[in-house]
C-alpha cells in the first residue's frame, strides 16, 4: 500500500475546477429534501473498532433470522435474489466480505446500470438543456489527480454491477474516514427489490490508466493500488428504498457506504491519503456555478477502466410535479458514472462534494443530473457517522 498526502489528491480536484470561472445567479429556494432512511438515529454509536467484530455478530444474526446461515451465504446463498427474502428494508442491509470474490477480472466483466429518464413532468422547474461537454480523461496515476475517487462494484439480480464512488470526511473520525458517497441505485434496488450485494469499493482503480486489454495482464496492485475495501453498513433515503426507479424518487439518489478494508486494519483515507467535505447547503443550481463531476463511465463509448471528468455550470431538471429541483450539467459520461462525486470549490477556496452522478438521457449522451443535498442527506451521513462512533 501506498500513503498519498491529501494537499496533491485535493488540488487536483480543485485546479481542474478552477478551470472554469464560477458565477452566481438569482436567489433561489432549492426545496429541501426529507430526512434519509437507513440506520435508525436512536440507536446507539456501535464501536466496532477497525475489524467490525459487533457488526459481524448483527450481520450474522440478521441472516439467522432470515434463515440463511451466514457461511452458506459465503458460499453461494447471495445469489438467491427470491422476492421473498431479498433483504429490502433499511435496517436490514448485509454484506459480508468474501474473501478473493472480486479478483481483476471479475471486476473488468461488470456492466454499468443504466439510469436514465424519457419524460420531464415537471418542465416549469427544468431549464432548457445544456449543450454537451465532451468527458475529458483524467491525468494519471489517479492517487495524484483525483485520489478521493474509484469504482464501486456490487452484484445484482442482473449480473456483476459497477458505478463510481467517492471517499468522504467523516467529522467523528477527522483524519480516519471509511465513508464512501455513491448513488442509491447502486446500493438499492428500490421499488423493485432491495440491497444489492458483496458491495465494494476500489479507490483508484486502475491508476494508470491501462487499456482494457492491457488491464488483463496488470498486476493487482495496478488495479487495485489500495486494495478492497467492503461496505460494512449503508444507508440511502427512505424515498429512495420506498419509490426508487420512479421519475419522484430521483432527487434523493444517493448514499453513504461504511467500509471496512478486505485486508488490514488502516482506516480507508488514512490508506488513500485523501477525503472530501460534502456541502449539504444545497445552492439553488444558478448559485452553485461551475461542477465538475468524475467518474468510470462504461456504456458505450466508454469501456469502464477509465477515469474521467466534465465541468460544466448548473442548471436546473425537475423530474416530476413537487419534486425537489436537481442539478443538471453537459456531460457525456455514460453509465458507470453513476454515484461519481460532483465536485466545486466553495467560498473558502476549499473543494467539497456537492452532488453525486443519478441519470442521463435516453437514447442519447450529453447531459447528467444530480441530487441537490440538503436535510435528508446530511441526515444519512450523520446516521453512518453516528454508528460507527468511537
């Protein structure tokens, strides 16, 4: 493993944001979003030290209850996706750590979930699109460019999944986060079923930028330069778990992922060196200016392996009546992006997450939209906080 000084990782975000000029617009009153299911906020901070061992235990009763012994789900019971047991509520997420699961090509074979939108019901809160923004690769290695972000691997009733994920700062444990932001649709399946599972995170994913054929022949350290890192509890909005997949539900896609490192006890942005604030101020997309948003696009054009970044200003897309405004810029990074950090430099000059890629256009590339996060958002990220206490 190799320590990255977070000042070079966080500079990288923050000089490609520069790039682009910011500029504020009218006033205006982004609605506020409810309050995020998951973790229940009664229940008191579990100090699973760094191995997780209490955790373990509720994961093992939790399966008991289900009637799944938690070795046979190891060995194979995951794949059972039976309506009847799929495990959908928030309380009831599960991921155990399977050891060697996730092997080089393993996640090379995974696809990308589409997410897209035909219709927008609530056009007097959408702006007219904006023109596209060809992706741009990001300069590697990755650790020293964008280390904060990587590609988060999941299974599904569909196959082998992918999406992009970024390390963020936990305040109860400054200097030692293991919070990892994503999109809802990469953890949930929403109204259609429930916690996709052996859920993963890999920072820096192919640091160097190899070509699908000559990633075949890398070595591990190559593809994973810090290691796996697995998701030990998640929480995404109560919206999201109720409604996902729904043109209502899309303003709060998102999540928060606690992980644990497969190997090793160092803390995930002790290993990488690196982790972002997330500004849960919400500002109405006219007053956000420039977002750059980073990611592992994978549908076609794209092949999966490669990072790469678009900035743009915000504008506004309302998916449906009463819902929530989300962000909307020009970008043509496809599926595979999704859950990818939006990024902007705030007031104090420092780079915070803002958003987190959600959906795209049907049929076409050129544009992706985000959740604004506000009340609910922060509420998910203090419930994972709050949990894994010490």
């Amino acid at each position: 493993m190799r320590s990255v000084r977070l000042i070079p990782a966080a500079l990288g975000l923050a000089t490609a944001l520069a790039l682009t000029a910011t500029a504020c617009g009218p006033t205006e009153t982004p609605a506020a979003d409810k309050p995020a299911g998951g973790a229940s906020s009664s229940a008191p901070a579990t100090d699973a030290g760094d191995g997780g061992a209490d955790l373990t235990k509720d994961l093992a009763d939790k399966l008991k209850k289900r009637g799944v012994d938690l070795e046979g789900w190891k060995n194979g019971e995951w794949k059972n996706w039976d309506r009847e047991t799929w495990l959908r509520e928030a309380e009831d997420f599960v991921n155990p750590v399977i050891e060697g699961l996730w092997d080089p090509a393993r996640m090379q074979s995974a696809k990308s979930p589409e997410q897209t939108i035909t219709t927008q019901a609530g056009a007097s809160g959408t702006d007219p699109v904006p023109r596209p923004v060809q992706a741009q690769r990001e300069k590697t290695p990755y650790h020293r460019n964008a280390a904060p972000v990587g590609k988060i691997f999941f299974d599904s009733p569909q196959g082998h999944m992918v999406c992009s994920g970024t390390i963020v700062k936990d305040p109860r444990r400054p200097g030692k986060s293991n919070l990892v932001w994503t999109a809802g649709h990469c953890v949930h399946a929403g109204k259609k079923g429930g916690w996709y599972r052996n859920i993963t995170f890999v920072p820096s994913y192919n640091d160097l930028g190899k070509s699908p054929a000559a990633l075949r022949n890398a070595k591990p350290h190559e593809v994973y330069p810090y290691g796996q890192y697995w998701a030990d509890w998640a929480v995404t909005s109560g919206e999201w778990i109720k409604s996902g997949g729904a043109n209502q539900a899309w303003p709060y896609d998102y999540a928060v992922l606690h992980v644990k490192p497969q190997r090793g006890t160092k803390s995930l942005e002790e290993t990488v060196g690196a982790a972002l604030p997330v500004d849960f101020s919400a500002p109405a997309p006219a007053r956000a200016g420039t977002i750059g948003a980073w990611g592992y696009p994978q549908a076609a054009p794209y092949n999966g392996v490669i990072m790469h970044k678009c900035l743009d200003r915000a504008t506004r897309l309302t998916t449906a009546p009463a819902t929530p405004v989300m962000y909307r810029i020009g970008c043509t990074m496809t599926a595979g992006s999704s859950g990818g950090g939006w990024f902007r430099v705030l007031p104090n000059g420092k780079t915070a997450l803002v958003s987190n890629t959600s959906i795209g256009p049907a049929g076409r590339n050129g544009w992706l939209a985000g959740p604004q996060l506000g009340s609910g958002a922060k509420a998910a990220h203090e419930m994972v906080s709050k949990k894994f206490a010490r």
